[in-house]
C-alpha cells in the first residue's frame, strides 16, 4: 500500500552502506545545502508503531545532548565558513522524536545553538514538530524564537480508540487546545493523520478527516499504518495481538483522504501531502527534488556533496562520542552519479507534477529512458504512469501501488 511514511523527521537512504569515519562533506559553491535538519530524540514514552531514533524516559540526558550538538554544530560552521559566521539557509527543521518536550529552558537553548550556526533567509521557513500534549509548555520559547513559521502537529487520530491503539498520550480535546495554540505561535500549521489502524472502519476514518478539517489547517499529512521490524507492533503482529488493515480497505482510505481533500481546496503535492496554496512543507521539497542538506543530531542523516551521512542513532552513543572528540557518523557512502539521479527520480516522482524530462537529464546527465530500461513503458502501458508534454507522472492508479513501482528505477 502507497502512503507509507516518509515523512518529517525520516531521513535517510538506499544504498550499500559501510562503517566510516569519512573525509570533510564539500560545503562551497553552488552544492552548499539552503537545507538543515535537526533531529531532538526525546519523548514522553515511545509509541508502539514508532521507529524513529528517540529514547523515551530520559530526560537526564538532555543537557549532555545540548552540549553535543552544540560541538557538532560549532564544527560544521568551522568547516563551512572558517567562523565567519552563520550559514545562510531557507529552510530549517527541527523533528524528532519529540522538540517541544524539552523544557522551555532547554528548548531556550536549543534555538541559540542552531542560531549560532544557521541564519534563516529573509522569507525563510522554520518548522517544529510538536506532541498535542506538550505544545502549551514550549511556548515561551516558542515566541521568544527567532521566527518560527511552521508548526507540524502529530495528531494522528481524533478517535479515542483509535488514539489509544496507537499508544498516543493525548486526548481529542488536547488536539483541538494545541492547533488553537499553534495558529497563534505561527503562520502555517499542520496535521499529521494515521489511516489503517487494525479494527478501523472507512466511515472511521472520513471522520478524522473531517475533524482534521473542520479545524482549518493548512496542511495535512495522511500515512497508512507500517508495521516496522523490531517495534512493539511489530511483534504483537508476530503474536496474532494486531491486525493489518485489508489492502483494499487501506486503499479506499487513502482515495478518501485524495478526494476530501482536494474537494476542500487542498493541493495534493506529494503522495502523503496536502496543502493550501503556499503552505506546502519547502523542507521536505528540498529532499524530493534532490537538493543537498545539512543534519544534525543522534540519527540524523544529511546530504552534501553526492556523500550521505548518518550518525550513530543511539543517543547515548552520539553523545559519548562527540564530548570524548570523535566523529557520530555511523554510516557513509559516496553516490556515484548514476546512483544519485536514480535516487532523484524516485523521490521526484513522489511529487504529484512529478519531473520533466529533458530538465532531469540535463541536471543529472541522465536520462529517464536510460535509467528504467523497459520498466518505463510497461509502466505506461498499465497505465501506472503518464508521459505527455515533456514530462513523468504518477496516475492515480500509479498512487496507490506506487511503492511497488520504486524498485524499478533504483536498479537497473
């Protein structure tokens, strides 16, 4: 099923990835990153669907994971502008686990160590991703930033059945309290929704969509439910405790979620995303059109120079080797051109305009012809995909078996 999450706070890559401590990223010219993700792994408790790098129930390491990212940071800006001052990006993101659970003393900080390093363009965009139940603790930070200009809710649910499944800590009226909160915080709010959830009813979810928009958000992110290996409903799946949803059951929710909110002036962009005119997430459009980014944080993975990054996703792993002088990345792996334009193309494509074609070629030096051998027409032929005036498409039954289609174009 299409849908699946890749979204805000989920970065990373496809490739054959090995243990490294590599040479210095590239930072000058025309391939420094507009782009930078911070990644804040803490949470109230972890979610059993969840297999974002976060620790729940550690809040003593907070500080100690502060001071780490200050040094991280304090580096990149050394290397990037010899200490000349901040870099200048257009977007920056900070996602989680869970930002606003820090105090706001902590959170106080954690914007000072990233104003130390980036300074947001003029019109830039500065997201947050913000737990219902927490939002109203950060506030005070929160306006005393420098500028936050979108919030990202993760409301998942407004069914209290459906909420407590999926192990949220927050009940429908926390939601409906923490967008009016947002709204006044900053200028573009949105809402992330879950679909597919074992026991849910099609009528089950229109009703999350309709509450979703009877709020008036600005954007809403829709995800069918995965089961990821070695989370708890991973296992309980394993048991016979959970259910996955029936595959055409999965589908008819998410051609709901296309055609609500279309119907009610939302752009569907992406194959989760939906947007007003001029709220669509930039940060997360920088990813799909293949622009290099900063990162930083346990987890975190950046793209800069054709070279991927990750660092070490264990907190106390992250930490202990930056304060004792040593590099977090854990993995690392030069993209050969052909590697890299094939990523771009999938990704691309995820974007509802999709790519044009002669375009690619020229940026990537390689054409989409090239790059699916046969899959592209037989692709076309079923209908999956369209290829008219100069550009590549997902149809709409390209949509919903998307995930199948990807495979593909990574290989030829």
């Amino acid at each position: 099923m299409t849908g699946s999450r890749v979204g805000e706070g989920e970065r990373g890559g496809a490739g054959d990835l090995h243990l490294s401590r590599s040479p210095p990223l590239p930072l000058s010219g025309s391939s420094s990153p507009r782009s930078a993700y911070l990644h804040v792994p803490f949470c109230r408790h972890r979610c059993g669907y969840c297999n974002f790098t976060l620790v729940a129930g550690r809040d003593d390491l907070i500080e100690a994971y502060l001071d780490a990212l200050a040094i991280e940071l304090a580096a990149l800006d050394n290397a990037a502008t010899s200490g000349r001052g901040p870099l200048e990006i257009d977007t920056l993101f900070f996602g989680g686990g869970t930002p606003t659970h820090l105090s706001p003393a902590q959170f106080a900080r954690l914007l000072t160590i990233a104003g130390g390093t980036f300074r947001l363009a003029a019109g830039g965009e500065l997201s947050i991703e913000a737990n219902p139940a927490d939002l109203a603790s950060s506030t005070p930070a929160i306006r005393g930033g420098q500028g936050i200009t979108r919030i990202s809710l993760g409301v998942q649910s407004f069914h209290p059945p459906k909420l407590a499944l999926l192990e949220r800590d927050h009940a429908p009226d926390q939601i409906i309290a923490a967008f009016a909160l947002a709204r006044r915080l900053a200028g573009s709010v949105s809402l992330d929704l879950i679909f597919g959830t074992p026991g849910e009813s099609l009528a089950d979810w229109q009703r999350d969509l309709e509450l979703a928009m009877a709020l008036n958000p600005d954007h809403i992110s829709t995800y069918g439910l995965t089961f990821e290996k070695g989370t708890p409903f991973w296992s309980r799946l394993a048991r016979g405790e959970l259910t996955q949803a029936d595959e055409d059951l999965e589908r008819q929710m998410y051609e709901l979620a296309i055609d609500t909110l279309t119907a009610a002036g939302f752009e569907h962009y992406e194959v989760s995303n939906f947007a007003r005119p001029g709220h669509r997430c930039r940060h997360n459009e920088a990813y799909w059109t293949g622009k290099p980014y900063f990162a930083a944080g346990p987890g975190a993975a950046r793209f800069i120079g054709g070279r991927r990054e990750i660092n070490h996703r264990s907190t106390t792993t992250y930490i202990q080797r930056i304060l004792a002088g040593q590099s977090p990345v854990a993995e690392s792996e030069q993209l050969g051109p052909e590697a890299a334009a094939r990523e771009r193309l999938v990704f691309a494509l995820r974007r509802m305009e999709g790519i044009n074609v002669a375009q690619f070629a020229a940026e990537t030096g390689f054409s989409v012809d090239f790059l699916s051998g046969k899959a592209l027409p037989n692709l076309v032929e079923l209908g999956l995909l369209d290829q008219s005036s100069g550009h590549l498409r997902l149809t709409r039954a390209g949509l919903l078996v998307s995930d199948s289609i990807w495979p593909k174009f990574l290989r030829r």
